[in-house]
C-alpha cells in the first residue's frame, strides 16, 4: 500500500493506493498517527485507489476518527470504490463517518 500526502488549507489529504490489511494497516496508523501529533485535525481520506480493506484497516479508521475527534477535528472519507463502500457499509461505519462520492466533495466538507 500507498500513501499520498496533500495538504491544502490545514486540511491533509491522504491518498490510499492498494490494499488497507493486516500487513499495511501498522504503516498507515503510524503516518496518520504521526499527522496528529503534529496538530493535524483535519483529514480527508481519498479511497479511490484503495482495492481493499480488512478489519484491520477499518480499525485504523476508527482509532483515527477518535484520536482526531478527541482534538476537535473531522475525518472525511472520499470516492470509496463499491467493495470498499460495502464493507463500510456494513461496518455500520458509514453511520459515523461522513462519506462523500468524490474528492472535490470532500475538500467542501471543510
């Protein structure tokens, strides 16, 4: 997996590439880990390159939103392909963390 970094009026957005799992999620939580403690409370998460993702990656969503909520910032999802909406979906996730059907929609959530 991959991760693109952008950063546009104190809003990061981070571009997942690949595959969000057991192998990669250590990776992905310490880069978003990394950004908070910078202060960076506001993320937008563009998926529309990520082909897959497990519990494990959804778990580093979820401790992601806490962790930015916790500092009074917001997290936003983007251009989730339809297996990845689905296993948000599910997750029940989608209920809790805005989801917007592309990028440019998401840089409007802030």
């Amino acid at each position: 997996m991959e991760i693109a970094q952008q950063e546009n009026n104190g809003v990061v957005c981070l571009k997942f590439t690949g595959r969000l799992d057991a192998d990669s999620a250590p990776a992905a939580e310490a880069s978003v880990k990394g950004l908070m403690q910078q202060g960076k409370s506001r993320l937008l998460f563009d998926l529309s390159e990520l082909d897959y993702i497990s519990s494990a990656g959804l778990r580093v969503i979820l401790l992601t939103v806490k962790g930015v909520q916790s500092q009074k910032g917001k997290v936003v999802l983007s251009a989730l392909r339809p297996y990845v909406r689905e296993v948000f979906d599910v997750s029940n996730f989608s209920s809790i963390i805005p989801i917007t059907d592309t990028v440019a929609a998401g840089w409007q959530q802030f």
